[in-house]
C-alpha cells in the first residue's frame, strides 16, 4: 500500500516548504498516495499580494494565506483531500530549530504510523522517494480486526455527494437483531409534514416480514423492501443509513455504511464501539446492556428516545453538515478498516525483573483546558511520589505545540508516548468520552456532568462498560447512581491546587495598575449561560444600582474552543458600552498557571453564580490564593466552600430542557439576580474583614486539597489493577484502603437549596 502522509506547511516560501512541494510532484507522479497532515497548519493573516486558501480536513477550518501560483495550489488542495492508511509513514518537513519539536508532534498525532521521518538537511526529493519506499518494503503489511479488502469498500468510496431528498435506508438480517421495530416506533415520532420513504435492505431472514412489520406499526412512509447482500446501488440516493441494532452479527455492513459518505445513526455498544468511537463520524444512540435472560440472548437496548432524536437530527442535517460527517466518515474508514495497511510499530519491550504499575493518562494534553489542566497535574503528583509508572497520551486536535507543554511541565515531555505498551491502568478524560476500550488490565474514564442526569449517549460506556467511573464530586457521583452505575465502580478524586496557587503569589501588576483603589470583582471561566455570566452581569448592575463602587475583571475561557458557538461575549460588549456599569478589564489569552494564580491575587472577590459545575476548579483556585468567594450553593463546589470568607448564594433547584436525551430530566441550580447582587453587595461592604478571614484560611483549603492525595487515590486505582501479578513493586508508602460507602437511601429534594 503506497501512502505517504506529509507533515510541514506547503505555503511557506522556506526551503522547507519547497521541498516538500518538490516530494509532494515526485510521489504523485509516481504513483504513490499522499495526504498534508494538518498538525502544522493554522489560520494566518493575509499579507500584501497573498492569496487566501480555505482548507478542511472534517474536523478543523483553516484559512491560510499564499503566494504560490494557481496550478501549484491545486496541486496542494487535491493532497489535503486525499485519504491514507493511519499507519502510513509520516514524512516531516521542518526547519532545523522546529525539527525536533515537529516529528515529536507528528509521531503523536500518528501513533500508528510505521515510521515517522524527518527530512536531512541536504536531500533531495528522490532521496526522501527512496527512504519512504525502503521503509514501507520494511514495515510489511497488516490487518485491523473489522478491516475490509480495498477492493469491497472501493465501490462504497466512489459514491457521490450525499443525496438530500432520497429514502431513509436500514440494514440488517433479522428484524429483532436489527432493531427495525425500534425504527419505526422512533419514525412516528417525526412530524407528519416530514413524508420520507424507507427503503429495508434484509440482508437475512425474512424480507416480506419486514414489509408486514412496517404496515402494523401504520406507517404512511413509502417503503420499499430489498433483500440480499447490500450494495452500493442501495445507498446511491439515500439520505442516511440507520442501524439500531441490537446485535452485531457482522461489522461489514457498519464499515459499508461509514464508507458510503452517508450520515450514519448506529447503536453503539461494546461490539460496535470500535468503529462509532471517533468524533463527529456518526450520530451514536446509547442505551443498555441486557444479560442473558429466559428466551433471550444477551443484546443491546437502544433508548427509544435516543433514537428518535438521533433520527430526527439527521432528517434535519443540513446539506454542508451531512456532507462534513460523511466526510469524516469514509476518511475513518480509509485510516484505519482496510486491509493490507502499512504494519504500525510494534509495542514497547518490557523491562525484565520487577516493576511498577504503568498509569496511562489519556487527554487532550495540547489544548486549554481543565482536562488537560487536571490531567497534567495528576501526572506532576504521581511523577513527585513515584509509586507508578506514569505515560502521557494526547487526544486529537492539538490546538499547541510540544513547547507550550514543554514550558508548563518540562518534566512531563518524556512521558508523552505513541504506544504505552502493556498498560495496568487507562484513565480517560476529556470531550467527547472514549466509547472503545483500550488495551489494558483497568479501563477507568474521568466524567464531568454538570446537569444532574447523564446523556444517553454516554451509556453504556460509562454506566456498565468501564471498569471505574472516576468522579472529583459528590455532585457526580450522585448523578452517576442515579443513571445505574453501580457504587462499587465509581471512584470519588477531588482535584488539587499546585503550588502556584498561593496567597503570596504576587499580584499581576497590570491589574494593580488599572483598578487604583476601586476593588475588583472578579469572574473567571467560560462566558456562558451554565456557569452563570449573565447572573454575574445582574448581579454587578444591581450592586451598582446600590452604590456600590468596584471595576470587574472577567478572565474568560474556552472563548475559541468549547465555548465558540455559544459564548455570551456580546453581553459582556454590551455591558461595557452602557453608561454608569462599572469599568471593565477583560483577559482571554492564555495563562500560564503563575500568571493565573497572580490575577487571583490582584483581584479582591470572586463572584461564581453557576447554574451547573461538575467540580468548579476556579472556585478552589481562588480560596487557595485567599481570596473571598461568593458561589452557587447546594452544588459540585460545596466542599470547597467551607470555612471563613466563602459564602453561598440561595439557588433553586429547576429542570431544563436539552437537545440530547438524557437518562432523567436535566436539572440546574437558578440563582436569583437579586440575590447575587445582594449578596455581593453586602460582601463588598464587609471586604476588608472577608479579605483577612479568606487570607487566613487559604493555608487550609491548600492542605485540603492537594495534588498529592488525588495522585494517591489514583495508585489505588493502579494497584488494583495490578491484582495477583507478582513482579509488581510495593508503592514506598502504604496506601490507605478507603471505607466503603453505605448505600444511599432516596431522599426528597428540596425546593430551594441555601
């Protein structure tokens, strides 16, 4: 198989950049297939006489600017539109102070690949030729367990564009292992205007029974039934595919379908969770796992509602975001389920004799974020205490560099792998939830959920599937048993605050300089409505309407990220363009975490009025640098809420409605405008008390909360994993064994919580 994926930035007019354009005309005309991976690329500013390239890979939007001609263009845009194997070998183009940096962000972004290979300084583009050739003859070949011959997904690949108006198609070879009485329920649930045809391709069994099944659920669809294997022809017009199974007999369908660039609805399961787990190639339906029962194998239990919201999105799907998912779709397929792809590495050798438990920390290590935060601070505990052996793996998209990581946890950058080998214990953390299990002896995810139910869409994988659900609240923990998960498979961490959180950090200058004498108010998190902006927006025109005098510092977050499609920034505009709101100081770069823990201490009171948290990490930075804290009560940040110059602002406990289903009724806690700016009010004319009390207690909430015992708690989960395995080495500390939590009794739940 003759895939090249290229690493660099073909726009430039560096030597680097050349060559690469000068291999890219080689390999192509010499049969080989390549792809630009888009890890080097991002968005840039036009400069004088450059000429604006809009690129896609399906999963970023980039614009970039050149002043390459016409033809040489093009010849870059049908390379970025090409798909190869995951384990082709990664050719990198950089220059020879960001080489280094560059292959070790290639060889993360491909783990899989064969090889990753940097350019030499001196080589041509036929020496490169070669040196690819000579390593794929090297690699060999191998077969990915689902994977299909080329040939048996090629006609699927050729399909055209997504069609709009055609039939709703589903596959399967029973009517109870399909789901199909599953879809037609979900099917009456559409609007009556919406007149769709169906189309049943019964590749097993019966096809007249499932004609017969259509016409008892009273369906006025057109449907038309087709028995025998599936083909392409089948799909040709469709508007999406829908495979609600129950069971899977065979993922060549799945593969099929993902190939056909159709929008694909698909029960995702432990079987089938391999081939939904990317992001955005799919709309996956969650549901439940059903044992073995009296006339019944073992199967899984799409959730009617899941399904039907699942199927009405892609009835709705717009032409671009169809033809977006599609996309990303057939690419999946194309990386990693054919067959005769390049052989990835193998894994690492263990070390003879005896050895520690090895911890994989999985995460979007190179964006901003909490994940990533929390992530790295376990790490920096478990690596201090060194009961374990910690490997670090990255999540995809990488939003930074290996050298923004490499200045905020220098010691960390050895630990970022490809292939963490032979794994005690697998924590996941992040968004989307990891659905597929990974090698390893404990599979455990991190799960944040902020609004008292989960999703639908995270069963089974969190409430059975994962060995250990690991939570950093009662909040979640609560949420979690209330959707099934057993209390034995849910591990209650709290985060930590690290060292630069302190009420000695020096207070950022700039800020100092800017508020004079007036005190600061500070909000910090992501400007939506779940962790409450426009509350704090009331609440600071209603302390002002009662002549209270302050400046308000906002430290936003996520503004370009998780945040981007519905931030409130034009409340915050709009705040600052009406006459008599108290002036407004707004920081959105990025911080590094002393420069954070120095806007706590620059600002004099934290004003939090969330609706829903799943931990509130602002909140405990904040007390930890002995600042006063006005927040949410009854919620995730309780805990932390303790103790002098903290106080909670009443909220009452209502159900919201929220696009996906979830396992009950989505709750949040509402506080009131008028009592955030009471509350803030009175704190503000008590500050200089509330400010001694907090600074006071600051030393305590730190010895609460330390990275420390978080990291301890996560060697339990490491060690346990390790089981009767005898070359394990003891940890130099005994671990405390936790009691076991008595079983919760239900309780009724308040109206108004204080």
């Amino acid at each position: 198989m003759n895939h090249i994926r290229i690493h660099g930035n073909p726009f430039g007019d560096d030597p680097a950049a050349s060559l690469l354009r000068s291999f890219l005309r080689l390999a192509l005309g010499n049969s080989m297939r390549c792809t630009l991976s888009f890890g080097a690329l991002a968005t840039s500013e036009l400069r004088p006489g450059e000429r604006a390239v809009a690129l896609t890979d399906g999963v970023r939007d980039l614009q970039v600017g050149t002043m390459l001609p016409p033809a040489e263009i093009d010849l870059l845009l049908r390379a970025a539109n090409e798909m190869v194997a995951a384990t082709a070998p990664v050719v990198v183009f950089a220059g020879p102070d960001e080489r280094a940096d560059a292959v070790r962000e290639a060889g993360l972004a491909w783990p899989n690949a064969c090889v990753v290979m940097p350019t030499r300084e001196g080589a041509t583009a036929a020496d490169l030729l070669e040196r690819v050739r000579a390593e794929l003859r090297w690699a060999g070949i191998e077969n990915p367990p689902h994977a299909l011959d080329e040939r048996c997904v090629a006609g699927w690949l050729a399909l055209p564009t997504v069609a709009q108006n055609g039939p709703i198609v589903w596959v399967g070879d029973d009517a109870f292992r399909g789901g199909l009485d599953l879809l037609l329920t979900a099917l009456r649930t559409l609007p009556q205007e919406r007149r769709l045809s169906m189309r049943f391709c019964v590749t097993g069994g019966d096809a007249e029974a499932a004609a017969v099944a259509a016409a008892t659920h009273g369906l006025s669809h057109e449907v038309e039934v087709v028995a025998g294997a599936l083909e392409p022809s089948h799909l040709r017009d469709a508007k999406f595919v829908v495979l609600p199974w129950r069971r899977m007999a065979s993922s060549r369908t799945l593969v099929q379908a993902l190939a056909s660039g159709r929008p694909v609805v698909a029960a995702r399961f432990a079987a089938a969770a391999a081939l939904l787990d990317r992001p955005g190639t799919c709309f996956p339906v969650g549901g439940r796992a059903i044992a073995d029962e009296p006339g019944q194998a073992a199967h899984f239990a799409p959730h009617p509602a899941a399904l039907a919201a699942a199927v009405a999105a892609a009835t709705a799907l717009a032409p671009a975001a169809a033809s977006a998912l599609g996309r990303r779709a057939r690419t999946f397929v194309v990386e990693e389920l054919v067959r005769g792809r390049p052989a990835s590495p193998p894994p690492p050798v263990r070390a003879s004799g005896a050895r520690r438990p090895v911890v994989v920390l999985e995460a979007p290590l190179f964006e901003t974020s909490s994940s990533a935060e929390l992530t790295l601070a376990t790490a920096q505990a478990l690596v201090e205490r060194g009961n374990v052996d910690v490997r670090l793996v990255p999540t995809s998209p990488f939003r930074q560099r290996v050298g923004e990581l490499r200045a905020r946890a220098p010691e960390l950058e050895p630990l970022l792998c490809r292939q963490p080998g032979d794994v005690d214990l697998w924590l996941s953390s992040g968004w989307p939830v990891r659905a597929s299990r990974p090698a390893c002896r404990t599979f455990a995810l991190r799960i944040d959920q902020e609004y008292g139910t989960l999703p639908v869409e995270l069963t089974p994988h969190v409430t059975q599937d994962a060995d250990v659900v690991v939570v950093h609240s009662e909040h979640v923990f609560r949420t979690l048993m209330a959707a099934g998960r057993p209390m034995a498979g849910i591990k209650l961490i709290p985060h930590g605050v690290d060292a630069a959180m302190h009420d000695n950090a020096l207070p950022d200058p700039e800020i100092v300089a800017w508020k004079g004498t007036r005190p600061a108010v500070l909000f910090c998190g992501g400007l939506i409505w779940r962790k409450g902006f426009d509350l704090f927006v009331q609440g600071l025109l209603a302390a002002r309407a009662r002549g209270a005098d302050f400046c308000v510092v906002v430290k936003s977050v996520g503004q370009d990220q998780h945040y981007a499609n519905f931030h409130l920034r034009g409340l915050l505009d709009k705040f600052r363009a009406t006459k008599g709101t108290p002036p407004l100081l707004l920081v959105d770069e990025d911080c590094s975490r002393e420069r954070l823990a120095s806007i706590y201490t620059a600002c004099d009171l934290m004003l939090h009025p969330y609706r829903g948290e799943g931990f509130g990490l602002p909140v405990l930075e904040a007390r930890a640098c002995g600042l006063p804290v006005l927040a949410t009560g009854g919620g995730a940040t309780d805990s932390m809420m303790v103790g002098p110059g903290a106080r909670k602002i009443p909220a009452a406990r209502r159900t919201i409605e929220l696009p996906a289903p979830h396992v009950a009724l989505p709750w949040v806690l509402e506080p009131s405008g008028a009592a955030v700016g009471e509350l803030l009010t009175q704190a503000l004319r008590e500050l200089p008390t509330l400010r001694r009390d907090a600074k006071a207690f600051a030393a305590t909430v730190r010895t609460a909360f330390p990275w420390s015992s978080s990291a301890a708690l996560v060697e339990q989960l490491a060690f346990a994993a390790v089981g009767n395995r005898r070359d394990a080495m003891p940890p130099s500390e005994p671990i405390v064994a936790l009691p076991q939590r008595e079983p919760r009794r239900p309780a009724p739940v308040p109206s108004t919580i204080g």
